[in-house]
C-alpha cells in the first residue's frame, strides 16, 4: 500500500500488528511502549473517552465550514456529454471570510442526474479558480518555437489579438488555414463562411460510432440532431434504468464511472436486477461486481464474438421478426450482381413478397421474404437476381462459430453462445452501450465493422428506438445559427484538400461537405497530414477541455507546427502547445456561461435545463462566439449580417436557445425560462419506433439500414466481416495497448489535472503509473514500482517516435499478460501548469498518426487504430 | 436524536471518488488534500485482489482512538460520529498509533488528526453525509444504526456477502473476503476483552 501520510515514517498495520518501521513489535519493546502511554493515561482517568463526553450541539466539528448564500443552476456541459444538471452552491468560506462557488448539489428533476453529480463536477467549481487560469491575451515575440524555448511573451489586449490574427488570416489563402475545433455552431459557421477546413479532436472519442451510426440510422440532416454545449454525436442514450441485459465490449469503465448522469440510471437498472456482461482486457471498477460476468478478451478481437453471437440469434431464430419488417432493410433486395439494394422509379426498396411471388415496395408488403433467394424478377427492362438483407448477413456470418471466435478472443464458445442466447431472450429490452474510446468506439481498425455488428445485433433483437433498450433523440433540439438567420448567399466552397485527408476518405467527407458540418473531423491524421504537406500556414486550435493533448502522436504536430506561419490557441490555460503558438487567447469556463441544454444523454423525454453564469469571465478573458463574430464580420460580413450588408447594427442573432425555447412554445426568452426554474419536460411515455419512423432511411416510413451500400463505393463491404487488427505483435513489441482514464480526469484537461487535492488522489491510485499483469511483470524482469521505457513498433511509427517513461504497478485488473493498461492525458511538460507539470506520461506518444493511405485498407471511416499499438517495456 | 451508521454497499461502488472530492469541498479540505490527507478515499486496486478499498474512518461503537486518546479530543458523539477537537490535541498521535482501521492521518502542518466527523454539522441539521448524498451509484446509505445493521447481515446472509465493520457505525459490505482487497484485518470483538484489550494483545509478538 502506498503510503498517504506525508512522507512521515508511519506504522503500517499488517494483518492485525502494528509495526514500526517495518518490523513486529516485541513483548519487551511492547511493554516499553505502553509504558509510555501507560505515564501518558495515569494523567487522565481510564477508559474516560469510551463514553459519551460531549453533548449533543456542542462540539466544534457540529459547526459547518461555510454558509450557502446562493445556488446558480448550470449545466455540466463541458466534461463528458451526460451534460449533468445541477446547481452551484456560492456560499462564504468560513476560513477566508470571502463568497465564492463552493460546491454542487443536485438537481432531482434532471430526468439524466436525477440528483446527482460526479468529481468531475465538482473539481470544475474549484477551477475557476485555479491560479493558472489564463487571464489574458498572450503574444509571442521570440519566433522560435518549441518546448525547450523561452517564447518572450508579452500580454496584449484579447480585442486587438484577435484582429492582428484576421490581418494574418487575410494575407493568407483559404486553403492555407485549418481550424481545429469541434462542430460547434459558431465554429462552423465561420468555416463555412469563410470557407476553411475544419478538423477536430473527437475522431478518437466519438468518430467510429458518429459515422456508422449515421450510415445506418440517422440519415443526416437528421432533425432532431443539433449543437448543444458538447457536440456529442451520439445518437441515442441507453434505457440502463429499465433494461434486462446488456453487453459491454469495453465500456470503458474507469472514465465512465465519472459519468453521473448514467451511473445512477446503471445502479438502477442493476437493483431492478439487469444481467451486465462485460467484455475487457482489463477488470475496471465498474466489472468488480456491478458486471455479472467479465471476460479478458483478447484486445481487438470483440469483432468475433459479435460475429458469433450474430450466427446465434439468426441460425436458431432468436431475432424478432416483426421489429425487423417495420423498422429495418432486413427484408430489402440486393442486387447479387451489384451488391445494392434494389429500388423502385421513386427510390423505395423493394422486397420479395411470398404471398405474391413478385417484387413489392417495403411499406406495402406486408409478408416479405427475409430469406432464401436468389429471386429472379424483370425491373426496368432487365433481369435482376437479388437475396433480401437478412439473407446475406446470414451467409456472411455462417462460418463464425462460437468456437471460431474462442479460438481468436479467449472467451470460452460454451459462453459466447449462452451469452447470445440470453441476450435474444431477454430482448426488447436489452442493449449494448458504449461511448467513445470504448472496444466499440474507434480504438481498432476493425472497430467500425464491430459498431456495425453490434448495431445488427441490437436491431435483431428489437431493441433500437425501443424503451429498455436503446432510446434514440426525441423532438428537441438547438438550432444551428444558420438555421435562426439563414444566409442570403451560398457558403464558399470548402477547399478541395483538406489536411486531415478528409477529402480522400469520401464517406465522412460526403457527410461533412453535403449533410452535417459538425461531422467529426480526422484529427487523427491531421498531425500526418501537416507534418507530411506544406499547404497548411495557419492552424487555430479552440481547445479548453480538448486540447492538442487529446491528439495522437503530439510530437509530429508539434513538429509541424514550427513551420507554420501562423499558430493560435484558445485555451483556459497555457498548455504544452502554447510554445509552439503565436497568439493564445483567454477561454472562459464553462461556469461562467448561460446554458440551454437539451439532454441528449438521455432523451427518453424531450427536455431543455438552463444553466446561469456563476461570475462573470475574470481578466480578459474573450469567449468563441465573440472571436468568431470578429473574424467572420472582418472577413466574410454578409454572412454574420441579416441581410448581408455588413453594417455591424445587422449582426445576426446569437440567441440560439431563446429561439429553441420559443419554438417550442416553453418560454419567449431565456430570462423568462430561468424565472420559471429553468426546467421544462414532457414526460409523455417513450414511443417505442417514432423516431425511426422520423429520421431513418426509407422515409416517410424510416428505417435502420443494415446493409451499407455506401461501404461498397469505397472497396469495403457493405456487411461486417471478421478482420483482424492492423497490427501484431512482434518480438519484444508484444504488449498490446489498452487505454483508459481516471474516473477525475477527461481527456487532457488541465481543469483536473491541474487540481493540487485531485493530484496524490491520482498518484495514491496509480493513475500516473503504467498497469501490466504480475506475472507479466515477472516475465521481462520487472517489479513494483520499477521505472519503465515504452517504445512502439518503430515499423509502425517510423517518424517522430518518443518513447514513454513511466512507472509500473503490477495488478490482477489487468486480466491478460500481453496488454499494458495506459492512462490518457498527463504527461504535460510546461510550468505553466505548476501541479500538472511532469504529473504521469502521455500515452498518446506511443500512438503513431495516420497514413490515410494504409487507414483507408481498414477503416472507411478513417477514424480508428488508436489501440491498434504494440509496445515493448523495459527497465529504464 | 438517533445513533446514525453508514453502510457501504461495495457493490455498487464504482471507485469514481465523487465521495472523496464532496468531502474536501464540504468540510474545506482542499489544502490537506494536496498534502495527501483525506477523510475518505475509496482506492482502486490495494490489495491482492482486483476490488475497492473504501478507507474511512469507521465510527467504531468503542473507539479505541478515544480510549487512548490523552486529552479526550477524540471522542464518540451519542448519535454514532466519533468527533475530533482540534483546540485540545497535542498531537501525542496515539489515535494514529493505536487505530486498528489505520484512519486517523496525522497533519504534519497543522500539528492535528484528519478523520471523517460524520458530517457532523450536517447530521446535526437533520441531513445526511455529503459522501452519501454525492454517491452516484447510491452505494452508500445512512440511517439509524441499529436498522442499517439488520438490513446489512440480512443482505450479507442472503447474498453471500462478507460484512465488514462489526462493532462499529460503518459497515462494508463486499463480495470479496476484505483483507485481500486492501482493509485492515478488523480486530475481533469478543467480548471478553475490550476492544482497547483485543489491539493491545494483537501487538505482541508471540
């Protein structure tokens, strides 16, 4: 056990012995130590303290150590996307005497919280007032850029940065500019309107799940998705109060058990007595005893248990053959020849009906074929021999058996098909959450064909738009700012290059070009891509919460990132990439924001909470909308003007949830909503289909689409198949990585990493050390806190390696010899971030950028390998 | 006013520390935390077996910190809390020595004791515990003593569940025999000898 005692040698106490310095005490050194105490007690009378002394309202501890004076409501919008609503208490600090945000108590009506809040939450109140905050506009006067530099920073006015970089910014061509930002309102529309690139930091987090699950359900421009605080691209939330069964493949559960909003919904859902099986390498907290079953699968291969368990449901019949004629292609006619699914003049599928031996449209047949063909039959004046859906999945998964995938994952086939079993019988209401750098998110090449199959699976069974199961977003939304002031021209035409390579990956960059403009960008091979070109001069990061830090494989950004002409950061803090940057502007905290919040977390139930600021931005702190409004009416006014004059009295309005309030007839002004309690919902009961009749594909009548055609046009198949991951094990670069974070941190946030309490929480934890299994360790020669190396396959990152050092701790969570558990975001070097600095490693060193080129061979999307990594460790 | 316990379902412990940071904030505590200091810490992976060790003061029914206490600044409170009086400590640290739950941190700074009050201050209002109130899983539940311990040994015999935390006012439920996940070895209490007794034997090295 670590000691926790401030460096003071301590007794420990092992099995019922106290002992000094490590050693037992003896009957003689006893008897010579209560006889001190003995001449200490003789002072007082014995056995005096074992009753009562105090009474009741007299004792010092009985005082509180502050007074609440006020409770703000606010919405947790920036650290995870449960979005938590709950109120800041402002209170006075007995100890100084002064007000300031203490705490949080809960909001019991937040349909998502329920009440409650996570660490998360709470280390965000004492971060307002983190002594590193930057406060200020920060410009560089050394040109020289990088770690080891002194940047000559001078503060200027955040107004007068903002317009020396739209100076900067005219003097460059647009394709020389790339914007690193989320898809948040103001963001796109100063790209569109200035018509830049934009990339964005969440390919690792949400990209795999965003563009599988468009593919398949939303059908974008889906209407009921929309910009809210954190941009989520998640779809759908999971019923966890109300579902019998689910499956975790990952679930990445040491950062997810900082996810109020849903770990009470889990907790719930395990009294009322749901079965939890989890598949991990690793035995997280959350697989201690809240999962039924944990199994140590192999890392990277989850893709072949879905595939078995699919042979499962379909072979013995277990799916749910209604669900699938109402609300799936699982009936539609592909095309042998082809490979597409086969329409009518006006675009419907059709589909083989069996009481008329011919072809039908899918809404009208009300007795589809799902199986058996091929069915010959003429349409458009040729002869077409097509197979329905399900028919083809079937053949595709006829060969993975249960014992197949044992072979592949360690997960006994006696299991793998009762699992599947089970999951069928206790279906609809069943699921299969996960939420980014999950097994299912884009951590593998192979992981958008498991997104794929788990999406089949869920479908099979019934259980998409379904309550218990997976419930999909409900009638509320935010609207874009384009939607509130439309523009009176067309946008700019986006550059045909785009240094994420977004361009050559035509299934995202359709979707973000045509469809969604908030579609995750490449970022994972944005580093590639500016280290590798000379197109790109300017690169603005908007990073609070997401930084450069968030990246793969920083080191070659930052490499690139010297050659620029232009680098701007908008940060809360000045991290690791400030000395790589011209400018660095002040971000204000997300405490210090209104809100309007539409609770996409969980949208069982149409619902808006609205938060309000707890103080106003310190210093000079400038917020996104105001440097976005700034560069787009210096440099592309018609579109941030009414009517496309320019004339700064026409701005276009900002209000955006004024505007959703009055649409939906709730509130005419955010001011008059918060009056009310800033709190609206509809808890009509959830209805089962609706929202896949809404925004499914096939409308008016939408459906979930199994069978992606669209993977056809880019060489992929349009149904998952086995692949295995891009890498394997070589030599001593055995040790596969498997990348998780503390359930107090997110991402590379120096909101918690730079929390001096939150920091030994950290180190008393481990959480700054690297985890392999004991018996690993004893493999290669290495102990308990031993110093380590890690060093990728230099096959696999042939530039700009930088290999990892790091601490070890030995532990059984880490249930396979050939994995290294890592921890996602410390490691940051600046003294700007005086409890951050050199606090842990950065595991994203380890994890090389992309080369479009091999990610288009395994990954359509372009948005997974991020655990597709080797490593070797040695002492060091 | 009641004898309050809290009884500590490990089941539905994730191990996320919201417990810990609401304490730091309720009780003000940031600046001994960052000195490693904490009334309640739950920690991932102690013990020989991958599980939670919730280390917290257990409010025990005979505390021994106050039996050996020299000054009485440690003493049990008549509704469960075992308190701690910082004017009266002379930081003898024979709590810290003689705690067989290795609860009370000595404050090298402010020459004191750090450990759990019960939320003092706020039971004393009629509400519960910040930690009880912040938990997300609810694995943590606070009540009159006497009930929380029948619910607890009818949960661990129906469940199969070890408990953890007899003669005390905090209960551990867990699946797992607790001494492989990190506790303590609790002292056995007998009866025929006080618990002061049962510490003091188990020091000799026989």
């Amino acid at each position: 056990m670590r000691a926790f005692t401030n460096g003071m040698a301590m007794p420990t106490v092992k099995q019922g012995v106290v002992c000094m310095h490590e050693k037992k005490i003896t009957r003689r050194s006893f008897l010579k130590l209560a006889g001190a105490l003995g001449a200490v007690t003789v002072i007082t009378p014995p056995l005096r303290n074992l009753k009562v002394v105090r009474a009741f309202g007299k004792h010092s501890q009985e005082k509180p150590a502050y007074t609440v004076t006020k409770r703000i409501p606010q919405v947790c919008a920036r650290a995870c996307e449960a979005d938590c609503a709950y109120y800041v208490t402002v209170g006075v600090d007995q100890a100084t005497g002064l007000e300031r945000a203490l705490s949080l108590e809960g909001r019991p009506e937040d349909p998502v919280s329920r009440g409650k809040y996570c660490i998360k939450g709470l280390a965000f109140v004492d971060s307002l007032y983190d002594p590193d905050r930057l406060l200020v506009s920060m410009k560089r006067t050394n040109p020289k850029r990088g770690m080891n530099e002194d940047p000559g920073w001078v503060v200027i006015p955040s107004q007068q940065a903002v317009d020396e970089i739209i100076d900067k910014f005219k003097k460059l061509r647009r394709e020389e500019i790339i914007m690193c930002s989320p898809g948040d309102p103001y963001t796109n529309l100063l790209c569109k309107s200035l018509g830049i690139r934009r990339s964005d930091q969440r390919t690792e987090c949400f990209g795999t799940h965003y563009f599988i699950n468009t593919l398949m359900i939303t059908n974008p421009p889906n209407k009921f998705y929309s910009s809210t605080y954190t941009p989520t691209h998640s779809i759908w939330g999971y019923d966890y109060s109300n579902t019998n069964y689910m499956l975790w493949f990952g679930f990445d559960s040491f950062s997810k058990a900082g996810k109020a909003g849903i770990l009470n919904h889990i907790a719930e859902g395990k009294r009322k007595g749901a079965k939890i099986v989890a598949f991990n390498p690793v035995k997280t907290p959350l697989a201690d005893d809240i999962a039924d079953e944990w199994y140590p699968i192999k890392p990277g291969t989850d893709l072949a248990v879905l595939l078995a368990m699919l042979k499962i449901v379909l072979d013995e019949g277990l799916y749910d053959e209604n669900y699938l004629r109402e609300y799936s292609d699982a009936a539609a006619l592909v095309d042998v020849k082809t490979g597409r699914h086969v329409a009518s003049q006006d675009g419907k599928w059709l589909v083989w009906s069996k009481e008329k031996n011919g072809v039908e449209t899918i809404d009208e047949c009300r007795a589809p074929a799902f199986d058996g063909g091929p069915y010959t039959f003429e349409l458009d004046g040729r002869t077409v021999s097509a197979k329905p859906v399900l028919q083809l999945i079937k053949e595709t998964v006829k060969d993975y058996t249960p014992e197949w995938a044992a072979s592949i994952t360690d997960v006994p086939a006696k299991d793998i098909a009762r699992i599947a079993r089970e999951f069928a019988k206790a279906a609809p209401k069943v699921c299969i959450p996960c939420l980014k750098r999950d097994a299912a998110g884009p951590n593998y090449a192979n992981s958008w064909r498991l997104r794929h199959a788990i999406n089949i699976l869920q479908a099979l069974v019934g259980a998409i738009d379904r309550e218990g199961g997976v419930l999909l977003l409900n009638g509320v939304k935010i609207p874009w700012l384009e939607e509130v002031s439309p523009p009176v021209k067309e946008f700019p035409e986006q550059p045909t290059w785009s240094p994420d390579f977004r361009h050559e990956f035509p299934i995202s960059e359709k979707i973000y070009r045509e469809k969604d403009f908030s579609a995750p960008g490449h970022y994972g091979i944005l580093g590639y891509g500016l280290y590798e070109t000379d197109v790109i001069k300017a690169v603005f990061f908007r990073s609070p919460y997401r930084g450069l830090y968030s990246l793969i494989q920083p080191q070659m950004v930052e490499k690139a990132l010297e050659k620029m002409e232009l680098v701007v950061d908008w940060n809360m803090y000045m991290t690791d990439v400030a000395y790589w940057c011209d400018y660095v502007l002040p971000g204000g905290h997300q405490f210090e924001e209104s809100k309007l919040d539409a609770r996409q977390y969980y949208p069982k139930y149409p619902c808006y909470v609205g938060g309000l600021p707890v103080q106003k931005s310190p210093g000079d702190c400038i917020g996104w909308g105001a440097i976005a409004m700034r560069i787009g009416m210096a440099m592309a006014p018609e579109y941030w003007t009414t009517d496309g004059s320019g004339d700064p009295s026409k701005t276009i309005p900002t209000n955006l949830g004024e505007r959703a309030l009055q649409e939906q007839g709730i509130a005419s002004s955010m001011g008059e909503f918060m009056e009310k309690g800033g709190f609206w919902m509809d808890d009509s009961p959830y209805e089962d289909g609706k929202t896949l009749r809404e925004i499914g594909y096939g409308r008016p009548n939408g459906r979930i689409r199994l069978y992606v055609d669209d993977f056809l046009d880019v060489g992929h198949e349009a149904l998952p198949r086995w692949a295995p991951r891009w890498t394997q094990p070589e030599g001593e670069y055995k040790f596969s990585t498997v990348i998780t974070r503390a359930p107090w941190h997110i991402h590379a946030d120096p909101n918690f990493l730079n929390n001096p309490a939150l920091k030994p929480l950290t180190q008393m934890n481990y959480i700054d050390c690297v985890w392999i299994h004991p018996d690993a360790g004893k493999e290669i020669g290495v102990s308990e806190g031993d110093w380590v190396v890690l060093e990728t396959n230099p096959r696999y990152m042939p530039k700009e390696p930088r290999p990892v050092r790091a601490k070890v701790h030995l532990s059984k969570r880490v249930g396979r010899k050939d994995c290294v558990l890592l921890f996602h975001g410390m490691g940051y070097r600046t003294k700007h971030l005086r409890v951050a600095q050199n606090l842990g490693y950065r595991e994203g060193d380890l994890i090389p950028q992309k080369d479009p080129a091999i990610v288009k061979k395994h990954d359509p999307t372009g948005m997974g390998w991020v655990e597709d990594v080797y490593v070797r460790i040695r002492k060091g | 006013m009641a004898n309050y316990a809290i009884l500590v379902d490990d089941r539905y412990c994730i191990g996320c520390n919201t417990c810990f940071y609401k304490c730091v904030q309720e009780n003000r505590l940031h600046e001994e935390a960052s000195r490693s200091l904490h009334r309640t810490m739950v920690f991932l992976d102690q013990g020989e077996e991958p599980g939670k060790y919730h280390h917290r003061c257990m409010h025990c029914e005979n505390p021994v910190c106050a039996a050996v206490c020299t000054t009485g600044a440690m003493s049990k409170s008549d509704y469960g809390a075992v308190l701690y009086e910082p004017d009266i400590c002379i930081a003898c640290r024979s709590c810290v020595l003689a705690c067989p739950y290795k609860v009370p941190q000595y404050d090298e700074e402010a020459k004191g004791i750090v450990k759990c009050s019960m939320c003092a201050h706020r039971v004393v209002q009629g509400n519960i515990p910040a930690c009880v109130e912040a938990c997300p899983t609810s694995a943590l539940e606070f009540g009159e003593a006497k009930a929380l311990r029948a619910k607890a040994e009818k949960i661990a015999a129906e469940e199969g569940l070890v408990l953890y935390g007899v003669g005390t006012n905090v209960m551990v439920l867990t699946t797992k025999e607790p001494t492989s996940l990190g506790y303590p070895k609790a002292p056995v209490v007998t009866g025929k000898r006080s618990v002061l007794g049962e510490v003091f034997a188990s020091l000799i090295d026989e």
